[in-house]
C-alpha cells in the first residue's frame, strides 16, 4: 500500500485552526481513496464535504437571523438599526388619566448612492406622505452622503414610505414623547425630549426614566377633572376682558397638593416653539405687586403677635402721611375702624397703621415664615425667588402692608394664603400625590389666629369685598387684591392687576379637608378692574363646578342656606327694631 508523505501546515490562528484542520483531512482523504484505488470512498467524501459546507452556512444564516430579531432593536428598510432609545414612564394625573407617554415613531434617512432613479423617488414619497419637506428630500436624494431628512414619522407614515420598496430609504426607531390632551395642564407637565426640559418632566425626570425602564407610571397630584374646571373658567374670563395674561392654582392646603394649575396664555407641547412667551408659566415665574390679598398677611401678624384685635380701632378718618408720601383708601370710609372693617373695607390706611405699630423686626419674621421672601419650595425648577424689599423702613412697612414694595410668585401667595387657614402650618406647595397631612411643618400662626382669619374670610365673602365669589352652599370665604403695574417708572392707574384669594369650606374643625382656589388676572381691560370685579367671579365659578369632585357638600352656615339665600343676622334684627 502506497504512503503519502506528510506536508507542512502553515500556522493558523485558534479562530481558523479548526479549518485548516479540516480542509488538511480532506486532501489526504481524496489522496488515500486514488492511492487505494477506491473511487466509492472518493465520491462519499466529496458528498460529506459538500454536507459539511452547506451545514456550516445554514448555521452561520440561522445564527445571523436570530442575532438580528433578538438583538438589533427594530431595523429599518435595508437593515439600517434602531439607535438607543432612552424610554421615559408614562406620566398620569392622581388618578391615572394619561397626561404623557412614549410612542415609537421613526426618523426617515436616505443614502442617495443607492437610489436607482432619483426623481421617481421625489415624487413618490411625497406623494405617499405630502407633510415631507420637500426641498429637504430633494436635497438628501441628490446628495453625496447618508442624511436625516425628517425625524418624528408615524407608524402608519413609516408603513406607506417603506411600501414603495425604494432602495437607499431607510428609517430608524426613536421614542417620541407625546402629550394626548394637548394644552390641558401644560405648563404643570412641561415637556421633555429624551431628558426633562421644563415643568413635571423635568422635576420628576430621573424618576420618570426609571419608570420607563420598569414599564410604571409617575402620578401627579393633579386632578384632571379640576384642572379642566380651572381652565375653562380662567381662559374664558381672560379672553373676554382682554387680559395680557392670568393665573389659576388650587391646592389641597393641608396636605399642600396642587390639585390644578394653570397660566393664560396656554400652549400645546406638542408644538412648542410656536407661542412665544405662552410657554412661561405665570404660576412659578411671573412677579407681581399683589395688592390687597397682602392685607391677610398683615393682620394675621396682628391677632397674633397680640398687637390688635377684631374691635381694636384705627382712625382712617383722613390720609396717613408719612414723610412725603400720602397713602389713601381706595373705598374710603373716613371714619375710625375696627380691625374687622379694615379688613372688610381693604383699608390701606388701617392695615398701614398696624403694620408701623409692629414693626419692621415682627413684619419681616411673619413674611419669612409664610415663605414670602424666597422662592416657593415646589418641586418646579421654574419657581422663581421674590424681588424683596432691601430695608423694613416705616414707608416699607406701609407698602408691604398692603401688597406693594415686594414682588411674589402667585406659587408663594397661595402657599402663604394656605398658612392662615390650615391651623397655622407652612405646607409647602407639592406636585407629589399625598396620603395626609405634611409632617415636620413649621407654625406660622396659633390655631386660634387660623380660627379667626377663616371667620375674617367668611365674613368678606358675605359682607365685605369678596361677595362675587360666593358659591351658593359652599361657604366661600376670600380676599381681594388689586394693584397697579409701573409703567415708565411711574404707577399707572389704567394698568392694573386683580386678585382674589379664596378658601373653602370655611368652617368646620381645623384639621378638616380644606382648598384654596387662587386667582389673577394681569392687565385686564375695562373698568373696574380690582380684584372683586375681575378675579373673584372665576373664583366662585371654579369652586361651584369643583366642589362635587372634592367630595365638598352643599350646606348652612351662620351666614347663608345650602341654597345660598341670606339668614337674618342679630345686628339686623337690633336694627330693624330701632
């Protein structure tokens, strides 16, 4: 029997040695069989090396097949993979209605080497999805390199393209984020690309995208059903007096929960960048000069510090001069007052008189704890510190006392405002659902300063300033505010702002579910344009339509019927009889 003589093997790496390998045994295969002369076993190699060649590439397409469906994400037309996709949660009001989500939509990408007729392919993609930038696909079809030509195609709009089996068209997954009801609740949701830009989605980012990654939700305390009541209401008031712009907040003032917010005008994230200043939210970042509401403040510092009573009297009878300035009543009594009437009347004049008796020291330490003098601690990275008052001087104190010389964000009056009617805690403003009431919170004032400042409010629904927001049952209690904006450096009597601060129910025990409904109206044509006229009508409408999903009864108080009609008070009937 003949030999074959052994031949050298190149060297190979570990990778290749295996074929090398094989190959080597084949050759001395086919030479054994001629050498035996045994052309049967020639032909059973031949046929296991074709088994062998044909099993390895069904393999290597086996392996390649599931590589790319398990592993390569979602390929475009042509192969073309999906880059990462950063998920973000679905983001719901507090009680999972969809504010929100993620979609999966696709960029549309050409490579004009691979196009076979350029102009066929203009018109048929435009064709099949008109929205495309035309002059931007001529320009990628006609190029010289692989570009984007329009990001954000739907489902359905990737389907029509890529039905045409056009080569050199390709399309690559991207999370899209997507907000369903359009302006409802912007400015509290904001909106984000792949990271938070503005509002809850920004707050909340780090949270939403390890929601994104789990498949939950992040809820907010947001009631949608309010929310909705709030807008309607704002927006239409603000249309209709030509406001330059308004706000709307209201929270839960225990817990401190902001069940709706809202800023006039409005925008829709979905299309930001097309609303110029619509996109700032009034609530956390626009400053005003408050006007009257500040009154509250003033005279709850009052009751409490033991500085005056409801029956202590202050004489309004003339202006109040102080150095050179002259400070006057707007309603005019001139008359002495009691603290309630001042309060009821909106007396510049009385609460002036209070606030210098206190001075600055107690003055400046009640606005610090009722978080007047820096930036409302919401979760919102747009809330904004105050433009405070560099002295407490007597003529800042007269100022302060109602509402001029310190700018606030409505975010820090709604919160200061919650403080007096709460039984007297801090609670910061939160976006964060709650189960109770907020531990750890400062005291601001005593439980029976609170008490009193709830009967105030009542009574100046009833008697005083604030009688168009009554809401008929509810027992609405509130204050005014009305200031004038500088113009020129000068304050100007025709430009104005309206406020109104509003709590309800107002009786009942302290501790008990509690709302405050916030309003402001910038600007508004027409006259009056004080707060009574133009921000607490849309106060009592908001809380006559709200009232129900906050599981607030209609019922009597000492003042009025569940169905709103008067009860005749004591003084009345003393009145009568004289």
């Amino acid at each position: 029997m003949s030999s074959v003589e052994p031949r050298h093997i190149p060297s190979a790496t570990p990778s290749w040695r295996w074929l090398t390998g094989l190959i080597w045994w084949i050759e001395h295969a086919f030479e054994r069989a001629k050498a035996d002369q045994r052309p049967e076993e020639d032909t059973r190699v031949r046929i296991a090396l074709m088994l062998i060649v044909f099993s390895v590439l069904f393999i290597a397409l086996v392996g390649g097949a599931g590589h790319a469906a398990l592993l390569s994400g979602d390929p475009g037309a042509g192969g073309w993979r999906a880059g990462p996709v950063l998920a973000r949660g679905d983001l719901t009001d507090r009680n999972g209605n969809l504010l929100a989500a993620n979609i999966r939509h696709y960029g549309l990408y050409v490579e004009p080497a691979e196009v076979w007729d350029r102009e066929t392919a203009l018109e048929a993609m435009s064709a099949a999805l008109p929205r495309l930038p035309h002059d931007r696909l001529r320009e990628a079809l006609y190029g010289d390199r692989r570009v984007v030509v329009m990001n954000g195609l739907t489902p359905p709009e990737r389907a029509a393209l890529h039905d045409l089996a056009l080569g050199g068209v390709y399309f690559e997954a991207e999370n899209a984020r997507v907000y369903p009801l359009g302006g409802s609740a912007a400015h509290v949701i904001g909106f984000a690309g792949e990271r938070g830009v503005t509002g809850a989605e920004l707050a909340f980012d780090r949270e939403i995208r390890r929601a994104g990654a789990t498949g939950e939700a992040v809820p907010l305390s947001i009631d949608l059903r309010v929310q909705a009541a709030l807008e309607n209401e704002l927006y239409a008031a603000a249309a209709e007096m030509g406001a330059r712009g308004a706000v709307g907040v209201i929270t839960n003032i225990q817990t401190g929960e902001v069940l709706a917010m809202a800023s006039y005008p409005n925008f829709d994230p979905n299309r930001r960048g097309e609303t110029g200043d619509a996109e700032l939210n009034r609530v956390t970042s626009a400053h005003y000069e408050m006007g009257s509401v500040f009154k509250a403040f003033t005279v709850a510092a009052g009751l409490d510090t033991g500085q005056a009573d409801m029956t202590t009297t202050f004489d309004a009878s003339d202006p109040l001069q102080i150095g050179n300035r002259t400070i006057r009543d707007f309603h005019a009594q001139n008359r002495v007052m009691t603290l309630e009437d001042v309060f009821l009347h909106s007396s510049n004049i009385g609460t002036s008189r209070l606030a210098i008796e206190m001075g600055g020291d107690t003055m400046q330490r009640y606005f610090q704890d009722l978080g007047l003098l820096d930036a409302a601690p919401i979760e919102l990275h747009e809330s904004a510190a105050p433009r405070r008052p560099v002295n407490w001087r007597d003529t800042t104190l007269a100022s302060l006392s109602f509402g001029y010389g310190i700018m606030v964000t409505p975010a820090q009056a709604a919160a200061a405002m919650g403080s007096l009617l709460n039984g007297g805690r801090y609670v910061p403003l939160t976006l964060r659902p709650a189960d109770g009431p907020h531990p750890g919170l400062r005291r601001v004032v005593s439980e029976d300063t609170s008490r009193e400042m709830l009967a105030l409010m009542r009574a100046n629904v009833v008697r005083g300033s604030g009688s168009r927001a009554d809401a008929p049952g509810l027992r609405v209690g509130g204050k005014t505010g009305s200031a004038n904006k500088v113009v020129n450096g000068r304050y100007d009597p025709t430009v104005a702002i309206g406020t109104f601060a509003a709590v309800f129910p107002t009786d009942g025990p302290l501790d008990a579910p509690r709302y405050m409904v916030f309003i402001l109206m910038d600007e508004p044509q027409g006259y009056p344009r004080t707060g009574g006229f133009v921000a607490a009508p849309v106060a009592g409408r908001v809380i006559d339509r709200i009232a129900g999903f906050l599981n607030v009864g209609r019922g009597a108080d000492r003042w009025r019927t569940a169905t709103g009609a008067p009860i005749p008070q004591p003084e009345d009937r003393a009145g009568a009889a004289q």
